[in-house]
C-alpha cells in the first residue's frame, strides 16, 4: 500500500498547547510517604559475611529483597547457596561505581519523595477509593534491565535508570541495545515521579489492546496522558510523553499534518498491529513524517483529542474520562486541528 507522507521540517516553534487548567488545592489531604534506600544496604554487606547479610536484608525488606534477587538480578532459585552467593557478590563489584554515582545524584531523596507525595495528593483527590502504596524503595539493578515498579507495598525506583542522560554507561553497546538513545534519553531524575504515576495509572487502568483499532488504542493512551497530566501538573508536556522539548514545539506545530497521516491514509480503523504498532509505543521516529518526527505520534494525536474533548465538556470528571467509550469520546470531540 502506498501511503501519503507529509514531511515535518526542523523548525524551531515558540508555540505550545500546554492545557492551563487549574489545578485543585490538594494541601489538606494527609498522605503518609516514606523512602526506604535498599541499595545502601545492599552495597554495604561484609563480603567475608555475604550469605549472613543477604539474610539480614531479607528480614529488614521482606516483601521486596527475594523480588530484587530472583527476578532483577535472575539469580535461579535452583542453583547451589555458594553460587548463588558468588554471583550476588560479583555483582555487587561490578555494579559499585554505579551505586558511587548514584549517591553523588541522590544523596538527597527528599525532593523526589516531596514530588511523590503531591502526586499522590492528587491521585486520592481524583481517586480516593485506589489504594496506592505509601512507601518507596529505592535500589540499584542491572543498566540493562528493570527499572521502576509498582509492587502491592512500594513504589520501586530504579536509581540506575535516573543518573543523566550524559552518564556514561547508558551510550555502551551493552546497554544501548536494550535502551537505545531515545528512551535513555529520560534516564534522569525528574522522570522519577513521571514513571511511578505512569505505573499507578497502569495498574489503575490496564492497557488491553487487543483487537482494537488504531483510533481507541490513540484515544486510551490520550486518556492516560491527560490523566498523568492531572496528576502531575508542574511537568512539561514534552516530559509527560517522553520527547524532547524540540520535538514536543514541531509535534505542536505541525498536529494537523499528524491527524492528516491517519485521516488521509484511513488508518484510523485499522486493527492491524502491524501497521499500528509504528504509531502507537517506544519508537525512535515516525517515517512518514520525517527525521526529525518523534515516535508515539499516534498517542501525541489521541492525547489531543482528549484535550479537544475536555475543552468542550470541562466538567466531566476524571473518573467518567477514564471509563469513556474511546469511540464516543472521539466522535463527541469533534477534534480537527
């Protein structure tokens, strides 16, 4: 099939759509939020008494420390006690100038927990029946593997997945094979709070694309960048989606050539996963549109349908949004940048 492509020069646009919406006073809804450092623990065990001290943090994190070793350092419940014991410590070696530079990033948590915390103000005021958890854990894993979580008692941080985009680690081949330069690109601190209410509103509203057209999964993945936006207002836009501040002003922009990339090829319909999943999720880039186009353009476009939408019925609340027929929603938008 030959497809219409609309090209997207690099221009620079002082031009923004950030919605302005005011946010609720929230200041007198009591959340209790605690930080446990788990990596400070973890790198200071005694290697002549490791196997001891692993039983130790076992007891202090109960509900996190056998997560951390079977599943983020994949050791196998099957192998031997000494090999198990040696792997854990050849990775506390390897891993200690990460767990160094980590403390020079955050030696002080605070601001990050204080960000939380209003995050969480707003997910209650929204949503004061989810029971979210009330404590974070922080800890340091493989650069190539897990990083934030969202488990039944805490709010996991990776911490490896928050030292700067310029850490040198993250441009390795080793690395960069998992986490090419456009994700790693977010590896910094401020996407700390971004990536936890992210798995909040996961867990809140799981993604189930199957077998739906291009125009709902754009319109779910909206609603869920409005939803994040809500919970967290002092974020950029560009931050909330995971783009550059550059490609967020040329996305803006140029948003009716995106809708005219869906409209004109007659995408919107389509259930092929094929052909969506280039529009919808991690990408570099979107072809059609350019080099310099970001990818996820289909959830830039889905999210300006609901911002449409909300300016139009403003007084819908968040929990009637998120329960909204994606269909419905579009069509009682009207969007048409």
């Amino acid at each position: 099939m030959k497809y219409i492509v609309i090209v997207i020069t690099l221009v620079t646009l002082t031009a923004g759509c950030k919605n302005k919406n005011k946010t609720p006073d929230v200041s007198n809804i009591a959340i209790t939020l605690s930080t446990e450092r788990y990596e400070n623990d973890f790198f200071s065990l005694d290697s002549a008494q490791l196997r001891e001290g692993l039983g130790k943090l076992a007891i202090k994190y109960p509900s996190f420390h056998n997560n951390f070793i079977y599943t983020i350092l994949n050791v196998d419940p099957r192998w031997p006690l000494d090999s198990a014991t040696q792997y854990i410590y050849g990775f506390i070696k390897a891993y200690k100038p990460v767990f160094d530079s980590s403390q020079k990033v955050f030696a002080d948590f605070s601001p990050y927990e204080k960000e939380l915390k209003k995050a969480l103000q707003y997910l209650n005021y929204y949503f004061p029946n989810y029971k979210a958890p009330h404590k974070i854990i922080t800890y340091i894993g493989p650069l190539d593997g897990y990083g934030d979580i969202l488990d039944n008692e805490h709010i996991v941080v990776g911490l490896h997945q928050h030292l700067g985009k310029n850490f040198s680690l993250y441009s390795t081949e080793w690395v960069s094979q998992t986490y090419p330069a456009y994700i790693s690109q977010r590896f910094t601190p401020g996407y700390i709070s971004i990536n936890a209410m992210k798995n909040i509103i996961s867990d809140m509203y799981p993604d189930r694309p199957e077998d739906k057209s291009l125009l709902i999964q754009m319109v779910e993945k909206g609603k869920r960048l409005y939803l994040l936006q809500k919970l967290l207002p002092q974020k950029e836009d560009y931050q909330l989606i995971g783009y550059t501040e550059k490609q967020m002003k040329e996305s803006y922009g140029h948003e009716a050539a995106i809708w005219n990339l869906f409209t004109q090829n007659n995408f919107l319909q389509t259930i092929d996963n094929n052909l969506i999943k280039n529009y919808i999720g991690e990408s570099p880039k979107t072809q059609e549109l350019g080099e310099s186009a970001p990818g996820n353009i289909g959830s830039f476009a889905g999210w300006q349908i609901v911002k449409k939408y909300m300016d139009k019925y403003p007084d819908t609340p968040i929990k009637d949004l998120m329960a909204m027929d994606a269909e419905k929603l579009y069509n009682d938008a009207k969007y048409k940048p």
